[in-house]
C-alpha cells in the first residue's frame, strides 16, 4: 500500500538501478532531506543543487545534451515560472535543429492545490505546460500509475514534466506496485521500515528496496476510471478522485457518469477521450488551473470542432477561477478551485438539459 | 626590416590562422551581402570576432560524446565552427533558409549552429541560455576520467542576465567544480546600449574572483595573445576540472546585426587588418599572397552562393516533423 511519495520514489529507484539514471537533483533533494515530500529519499543519485531554478533546468538540459539521463525537480510548480526560456529550449532543442537532438531529461514538480498551501504553494502548471510545445506531460492520480508513469518517462528520448499532485503524494494506492509487500496493515508497516528515511539522524540509514520489477504506463493512454453512459467527465490528478467519488454517488441514483483519468496531458488520448463522448454524447472537461486559456478549453474546442452534431449537450468546462492565486482560507481555496458539488452540479446540469 | 614584428607562433601555424580569418570574414560579409540581396531575412555573425575565435576553434577537442569538448555557442560564433571544419557553403545554406541547411533545415537565423556529432548544443536566439545549459554538460564531464571540457560564450551584455551567475556558482561548488571555460566576448555593447553605462563594475572577469574562479583579460583582437591564453585556460580546465573565466575584448566590425545596417563600422579595431599589417612585416606573406587569398574565397562563396539560391526550400507541411526525437509528421 505505497503512497505516491513513495512509488515516485520506488520508480525512481527502479530507474538508478536498471534505466541508467546517473542525476536526480533540485532543491533538498538529496541528502539529509530527500525532497520536501520525501519523494527522493534513500536514493543514491541524488543531490543538492544551488536554490536556482535556472541553473536547474539548464543543467538537466545540458545533461539531456551529453546524453546523461537525468530528473530534475522544480520544489514546487509555483517557482517554475522563471525558468520557461529553459523549458522553452528544451521543448524546442530537437525540432530547432531538425531532428539532430534527443532530450532525454524529467522535470518533476508538485503541483496543485487541495492541502491549503496558500498563495505560493497552490499553483496549477498543466495550463503552461501545454503551452510549450515538444515535451510529454504526465500526471498520475494513483500510488500504480505514478510508479508506472515515471518509468516510462525515464525512458524517454524527449523532455518530460512528470507533474505530481501534490495532495495525493500522501495517498495510499489500492493497487499494488509490482514487488511491493502485500496490501495489509502489516505489508503498509513493512514498506514503510523498508524505504522511509527515519527520523533523526539519517546518515547510516540505507533504505532496502523491494524486489522492483519495470511496470510502465504508455505514455499517452488514458484510463477509464469509472464506466458509465450518460455523461463523461474528462480529468486528471487529484480531480479523478473526487470525479470517481461523484460517479459512485450518482450511480445510486441511476445516473452514469463515465470517468476518464487521461494521465497523459500531452500526446494525450484522443481515442480514447471522444470514443466516450461519441458514446455518452455529454462531456465535462476538469481541472484546476485557472480557467482562462485552460488545457480543458483545448480539449472542449476539440469537442465542438470535432463531435458537435453528435452532442446532446453543451460541453462544459469546470476549472479554477480566474484570480492570481489561491487564498489561504478554507472559503477561499473551495471558491478557487472545482470542488465535489461542482462536478456534480455539472453532470446533473447536463443531464436534465434536453436533448 | 627594422620594425618588423616578432612572432612567438610558427609562420605555419600563423598562416593556417590567418587563412581561417580571411575565410572567416569572406563567409560573413558573403552572408550579409545576401540579405542584403533579399536572400536571407535576418543576418548576426562574428566578423570582428575572428582574431580570439579562430585560434579557439582550432584548440577545441573536437568530437561526439564526454570525451570531447562541448560548444555552448553564441550567434557570433562563425569562425570557431570553420576552424573545426564546418563547410562555408552550409552558413549559406542557412543564410538562404534552405531545406539542405543542415544546422535547422531553414527553421533557424543564420550562425545559430548545431552539430550533434561534434558537441555543438543548439545555438539560441535566447541571450545566455548557454551558460545555463553549459552546467549540465560541465556535470556529465566532471564524471571521473573524463577528458572533454565544456566550453560557453557569449557577449558582455548578457553577463547581467542571471544564468551568467547560475555558471559562476555552479561550476565552483565546492562538492563538484565543473571543467567549464566561460568565454565572455566583450564587444562594449548590446546592440545599442554601452555596457559603460549598465556595469558598474570594472571588468566582467572580475565577477570570477568572488567565486575562486581563475581569469584572465585579453586582447582578443591579437591572435597570437588569444592563441596562448585560450590555451593556457584550456589546459588549466582540462587538467585541473575547474572552471575559468577568459575575457576578450573585441570588435564588433559590422555592427549589431542587419536590423542596424551592417554596415561596416570604421572606427572599431579590424583584427585583420592588423594582423595582415604584421604579417606582412614579419614577412610571413606578402601584400598579393593575402589579396590572392581574400579573391579565391570571395570567387568560391559566390559561387556557392548561386548554388545554394537552386536548392530547395523546405515544404510547409513538414512543420511537424521533428517535435519528437525520430517523429515525423502530424501527430496528434
Ligand atoms: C533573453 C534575450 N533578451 C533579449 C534579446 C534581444 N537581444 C539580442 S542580442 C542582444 C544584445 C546582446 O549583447 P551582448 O551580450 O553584449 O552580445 P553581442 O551581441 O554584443 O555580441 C539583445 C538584447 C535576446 N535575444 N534574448
């Protein structure tokens, strides 16, 4: 029963032993800390780079130039924003020079609001992320995919955001991680022993991997959480598990609400996505980043451009509210960003409306 | 002769310079004389740059992989890339947008270079982004047993920009230096603005002291100077895995770019001219045996030039191609 700290860290592991991962640095990333989230404990190619986000995407991109695999992490999304130039070139290194380059290099980030990390700890980045042309974007919703999703970024031969939601980092997965011990108490207390650093002093502690084996989700598929054939909600990170929490509550009352976690935000699964919509003819886009030249308005203009006739609703976009950041206060983050009743609202909004 | 000049170099090694800047500034005044020709939208290059640049081309490690030395170049970088063999006839190929242009297949300006098989990373537009980029391969080459080194430049303006401090503090981390030469190619300007009045302080070297780094200023319009330094801070790198900071003061003969003309500018200091003066003091070439030298490569890249006007020029529906390593085509 890892949680998603601990499958990155798992997969990350996975990856300095069997994928040729030489560099895992950022800010207290290595030693003693192991990463804010203690995604990076225990690991031996871990490191502390200077507190400068610049020099650390620029150093991944060079180490992606040399041919040296690399996962650099931006400690949160909120403070990757001085970097797009860097990102920009990253994205841009292999179609610039007409196919000459691979850029095999991760950036990894927490993202997201939901733990009440006010203004500067909340933000959403998939909106920009997407907006920078020539990298894969990830994010997973569970303990599995996020171990599956990091191996296949590690093994990428283009740049990669593996964006980590970061409410769910704590999050049991109900789905065991290939080699994990058994999905009890006992196998959770186990686990535990085995790859959490301990408190106090660390510096003879080494952690005991379990016998990890390569389980890697296809860049690009989505996954249908939930069936159903009235209406389809769209999304990904933490929202799959509050969209899955809706579908189970509508159930009861008849109403079948088909979820999608897309885990791959870009190539993303398009096959997948308007199959459902082609079926439930309803579609409502999810995700938390402001609203306002949103990833879910790519995916909506999609929907019309593509599926209009065959729609018996209007397609809907829930996002966050277009304001600089997400206030402190319990009201304030619930007025920011779609919540339970929101999606609900919305799928019962599309189902009463008449074909 | 009385006032000949005295040179340390071998008159060889001092003709195989001087052919490599002649061929150096025939390339970019060829390449500014097509845009000025309506043969290329944008032109920036290195003429005034030949004298520090060419020996640097010369001295570099060239190759593919950790073992080699790393280029993070700047778009004046022209006569580092002949001096390590790149063909003339692909800058124009460039100049011209071209789908042969083999650096971006007519995506990128002219001089922006990229050549994987000799460690040449992409040249940018973004001013600076080098020396972040620079770090990561000074990294990859402070792994034990090494041989290769990292080697970035870039203008005087752009040492404000803050990836200049990230390759300061980067490379001298105590827990790991990195073999990086930090080149700063100091031309007093950034397009119009004189560093006198943005840099308070006196040389831009002298941000390497705060940091332990190793400098040193030079005159990069004397190529016998610029040769010995660069190879004086080239073996240091190499040897010592540190990183060191060499400063060259050059000249910027042709102006910013073609967005100010590019024109020839009179009263900056023409590294050819006086290194042409010297060696023709010196007696290491005559008047005509430079004169000869300067016709045959204009003679050549015209011709060249009318040869890369018939070659193809990339096909819009190709914009896809490429936006992934081996990826061809739409794909999404
Ligand atoms: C990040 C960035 N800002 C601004 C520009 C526009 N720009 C292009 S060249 C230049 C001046 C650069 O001056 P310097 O670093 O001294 O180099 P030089 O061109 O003189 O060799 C500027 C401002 C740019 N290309 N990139």
């Amino acid at each position: 029963m890892a949680s998603m700290a601990q499958a990155i860290r798992m997969a990350l592991a996975y990856g300095e032993q069997n994928l040729g991962i030489e560099h895992i640095f950022g800010e207290d990333v290595g030693p003693p800390l192991g990463g804010v989230f203690t995604v990076t404990q225990g690991l031996t190619k871990t490191w502390n780079a200077p507190l400068d986000e610049r020099g650390i995407v620029g150093a991944a991109l060079g180490l992606a130039y040399a041919n040296v695999r690399c996962v650099a992490e931006i400690q949160f999304c909120d403070y990757i924003y001085n970097t797009i130039d860097l990102l920009k070139l990253a994205g841009m290194s292999c179609w610039a020079t007409n196919g000459d380059w691979p850029v095999p290099m991760t950036i990894m980030t927490p993202v997201g609001a939901g733990i009440r990390g006010s203004i500067y700890h909340s933000h959403s980045f998939d909106a920009t992320a997407t907006h920078i042309p020539g990298f894969k974007i990830v994010m997973p919703s569970n303990a599995l995919d996020a171990y599956g999703l990091m191996l296949a970024c590690l093994k990428e031969n283009n740049p990669t955001f593996y964006l980590k939601p970061k409410a769910l980092l704590r999050v049991e997965g109900e789905e065991p991680i290939p080699g994990e011990p058994p999905l009890t108490p006992e196998g959770r207390k186990q686990l535990k022993a085995m790859i959490d650093a301990p408190l106090g002093d660390r510096s003879k502690w080494k952690p005991q991997w379990p016998a990890l084996t390569d389980y890697t989700v296809e860049i690009g598929k989505g996954k249908i959480v939930r069936e159903g054939s009235h209406v389809t909600v769209v999304t990904y990170g933490r929202h799959v598990l509050i969209a899955r929490d809706v579908a189970d509550k509508l159930r009861d009352e008849g109403i079948l609400v088909e979820v999608i976690d897309m885990r791959t935000l870009w190539p993303y699964d398009w096959e997948m996505i308007s199959a459902s919509i082609r079926k439930t003819k309803r579609v409502i886009f999810v995700n938390e980043d402001t609203e306002v030249s949103n990833f879910g308005e790519h995916l909506l203009r999609r929907a019309v451009d593509e599926l209009f006739y065959e729609l018996h609703a209007r397609p809907k976009l829930l996002a966050g509210a277009f304001v600089p950041g997400i206030g402190l206060s319990d009201n304030l983050e619930i007025a920011s960003v779609p919540q339970f009743s929101d999606i609900e609202k919305a799928c019962r909004d599309l189902i009463s409306e008449l074909a | 002769m009385k006032n000949a000049k005295k040179f340390k170099l071998e008159p060889k090694q001092l003709i195989r310079i001087h052919d490599l800047m002649v061929k150096s500034r025939v390339l970019e005044e060829r390449l500014i004389r097509m845009y000025k020709q309506n043969d290329g939208y944008f032109w920036i290059g290195g003429p005034g740059e030949e004298a520090f640049s060419g020996p640097l081309g010369l001295q570099v490690k060239k190759g593919k992989g950790l073992d080699f030395d790393f280029l993070h170049l700047h778009y004046r970088s022209s006569p580092i890339m002949l001096a390590m063999g790149a063909e003339p006839i692909d800058s124009l190929r460039q100049m011209k947008n071209v789908a042969t242009d083999p650096y971006s297949g007519g995506r990128n300006f002219g001089n922006h270079y990229s050549k994987r098989d000799w460690n040449v990373v992409p040249v940018s537009s973004t001013i600076e982004t080098q020396y972040a980029t620079a770090i990561g391969t000074g990294i990859a080459q402070a792994k034990k047993g090494c041989k290769g080194i990292t080697i970035v430049n870039g203008g005087d303006a752009g040492t404000a920009e803050g990836e200049f401090a990230s390759c300061l503090i980067w490379s001298s981390r105590p827990v790991m230096p990195l073999p990086i030469l930090m080149i700063v190619t100091n031309n007093s300007y950034g397009i119009s603005t004189p560093a006198a009045t943005q840099h308070g302080e006196k040389q831009i070297a002298d941000r390497a002291t705060a940091f332990g780094i190793k400098k040193a200023v030079i005159d990069g319009n004397n190529p016998e100077e610029s040769w010995f330094a660069i190879k004086d801070a080239m073996d240091y790198v190499r040897t010592e895995r540190k990183p060191f900071l060499l400063e060259a003061k050059v000249s910027r003969l042709y102006g910013h770019s073609s967005a100010s003309g590019a024109n020839f500018v009179a009263d900056e200091q023409d590294c050819l001219a006086t290194f042409e003066a010297d060696l023709e003091s010196a007696g290491v070439l005559t008047r005509k045996e430079m004169t000869d030298l300067r016709e045959k490569y204009n003679a050549e890249f015209l011709e060249q030039g009318k040869q890369v006007k018939q070659e193809p020029m990339p096909s819009g529906d190709t914009i896809y191609d490429h936006v992934y390593y081996g990826q061809k085509g739409r794909y999404w």
